[in-house]
C-alpha cells in the first residue's frame, strides 16, 4: 500500500454521486463517513476546505414536476441550485459541531487577479476562525459559457485558493484504472502517477456517472492543475469507508498523482490556467531559445508579429513557429498594447523611445510576469 506524505492542509472534492447517490435528495449514505474524516482530521489540527457538488440534486427533491422532465432551460438549473444549495449547506452541517461556511464562486472570480486574491485571503481567514469552508460553483449566476463546468476543475483552483497542500477527489471507483473497470473487467488500477502526460489522459475514458457532471478526464485536468502547483492529488473511493481509516493512518486505497518536485509559484500557476489572454505575439526561433532555455524576458526584437487587440497589462500568448506549425510556448502580461507592438515589434528596445516617443519599459513581457506552458 502506498504511504502518504503527512500533510497540513487539504481540499477534499465531494461529486454529486456520492450525495445524491438516487439522483436526488442529499443522502447521510456516504456523506456521513466523509464528515467523520472530517472532523477526525481536524480533530488532528489539520485544515480542511470541502468542495461538494450536489446542489442541482438537493433541489429536485423539492421539485417533482422537474424530475421527470429530460431537458431542464437554464433558468429551471439555476432556480434548482438556489434552492438545493441551502439543502446541501445544512445536510452537512448537521455533522459538524463548529460551523460551517459557504463560498460560491465561478470562472470570472477565479480569472480576475483581484477576486482570486479576494476569496484566497477569505479562505484563509475561514480556516483562522476555525470553520469549515464548504465550496460549490455559484450556479445561480453563473451562464454556461462563464462556468468552471465541473467541480473537479473547481476543487484544483480551490487548492489554489487556499495554499493546500493534499486534494482529495472523493468518488465511487477505486482509482485511475489502465482502461474502463465499468467496461472491461481486467482494468488495472495505476496506484501511482508521477507525471500526468498525454498518455494518462488517454487512458481516462470519457465514461461517466450519470448524476456526476465530470468523468475521469476532469479529475486528472485537476489533477494536473494541483501537482503543477506542488500539490499532492489522490482519488479514492468514498463509497468504502475503510479508505478513510487507511488514509487517517497515513496510507492510499486509490491513485497517487506525484507533485511536481520543482512547482513554479501561484501567481505563474494562476496566469497558466486561470488568466484569460487577449492576443497573441508571434516570435522567431532565438527569442523563443532565449525565453526557454536562458529564463530571458520577452523583447520587441524577437517578435515578428501581433494578432488581436489588447491593452497594456493585459495577458497575450507567445507563439514560434516549428516546421509548419505554431507552438505555444509561454502566457505573459505585456507592457504595450497591440498598436504599439506592432510598431516596435523587430526593433531594437533602444528604437522604442524613438518609435513611440516614450518607453515603457525595455521588455515587452518581462520574466517574472511570463510563464511556460511546458514546465520545466
Ligand atoms: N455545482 C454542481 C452542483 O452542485 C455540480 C458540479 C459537479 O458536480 O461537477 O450541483
């Protein structure tokens, strides 16, 4: 069995599936077992953040005439996770003997520098005053197009959020398996994943639980997300409690996925996956060396063209030609906006000045505002 680094601070991700295992209703089935983790843990001065689903689920159960219909419009989902979120808030506090809190965020709260910074210091001062954040996806306001979508990709920015240091995806099956256990019965489960690659993402089927919103994929985007940032990530299945009794003794019923040993900073981690880019700059081969292999900061001599329109202080992606195609290497917030790069792009910083008749600075993205998409 695979022992566990003892940790200090954990986001614990609790699916649909395991509260309304019916479909509807917020059960006591497997919830009860995941609160005595709970508070066992915290009995043990550990933190804990919990990130569950079930919302939409507790409010159909006040809502017949909505069960039976196959299409819910958007409103009726909203309306239902307005009304299911209280259920679910008080299902789980009836476990607890300190209080719980509740935090509803979504994709813009996460993606704007300024809210992300806003619910991290919140959080912490949550844990400060000996609460239990509970987190969900604010459905009721949030349109499709501007949602997480799922609470796996949720709980990773969650971690984030709240500087933990283990996440916990709680689900019904034992684990990342080599194909799908549902559909071919000699699937292996890979105890340990070091690095999440393509090939671990092609071995997540798609396969899902009918009430869960996300299947395997999701969990090993999370997964992926959290151990970039240096971020212990497990699944186990909450559906045996004697998972919970082994991981209290320090030891894994499920998957592993490795930290990254070398996690570049939140802020790098935020501007990968969170910050929404508005343009793209294409540069030549030795700017793009110098950015990958000397750690150098983007400047306008290596840029041979500018795609979009953006304002200064905005994020751009940075693009190289390879062969025929165009790679991605790096995100980063520019000093200039799209105008004024075209103008200086293949010049020297020097001519800057000349060109526009002020210099904001001589890089175009600096080093410590720019971030690889491969990490090193
Ligand atoms: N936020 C949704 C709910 O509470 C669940 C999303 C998910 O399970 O991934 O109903």
């Amino acid at each position: 069995m695979i022992e566990l680094n003892d940790w200090k601070r954990a986001v614990i991700k609790v699916g649909s599936g395991l509260i309304a295992p019916g479909g509807v209703k917020c059960s006591s089935k497997y919830t009860l077992p995941i609160a005595a983790f709970i508070t066992e843990c915290i009995n043990r001065g550990k933190e804990i953040v919990l990130v569950s689903s079930g919302a939409v689920a507790a409010g159909l159960s006040t809502q017949p005439q909505l069960l039976k219909k196959n299409h819910r419009s958007i409103p009726e989902k909203q309306a239902l996770a307005a009304i299911g979120q209280t259920l679910l808030m008080a299902s789980w506090s009836r476990f607890f003997d300190f209080p719980c809190s509740q935090i509803l965020l979504t994709y813009d709260d996460i993606h704007n520098r300024k809210r992300f910074v806003n619910a991290k210091n919140t959080i912490k001062k949550l844990l400060e005053l000996g609460t239990l954040p509970i987190v969900n996806e604010n459905d009721t306001v949030a349109t499709e197009e501007l949602k997480v979508g799922d609470n796996d990709n949720l709980a990773a920015y969650v971690a984030m959020l709240a500087e933990a240091d283990l996440l916990i995806i709680c689900t019904d099956i034992d684990g990342l398996y080599d194909s799908d256990p549902k559909k071919n019965k000699n699937a292996k489960l890979i105890p340990v994943v070091e690095k999440i690659d393509s090939s671990i993402f092609q071995i997540a089927s798609n396969s899902k639980n009918p009430i869960a919103t996300g299947g395997m994929r999701t969990k090993i985007e999370a997964a992926q997300k959290a151990t970039e940032l240096g971020i212990d990530t497990i699944i186990i299945n909450a559906t045996k409690s004697e998972v919970f009794d082994y991981l209290l003794n320090g030891k894994l019923m499920g998957t592993i996925f490795k930290k990254n040993k070398n996690p570049i900073a939140a802020k790098k981690l935020w501007m990968l996956h969170a910050l929404q880019t508005n343009g793209k700059i294409y540069i030549d081969t030795g700017a793009a060396k110098a950015i990958l292999k000397k750690g150098a900061s983007l400047l306008p001599s290596g840029i041979t063209n500018v795609e979009g329109e953006f304002k200064k202080g905005e994020a751009v992606e940075i693009y190289v030609k390879d062969g025929n195609d165009l790679k991605l290497i790096a995100k980063g917030i520019t000093q200039y906006n799209s105008n004024e790069l075209k103008k200086i792009q293949g010049k020297k910083s020097i001519q800057i000045k000349n060109i526009l008749g002020y210099q904001t600075t001589e890089e175009v993205v600096h080093r410590d505002e720019l971030v690889l998409t491969e990490l090193e």
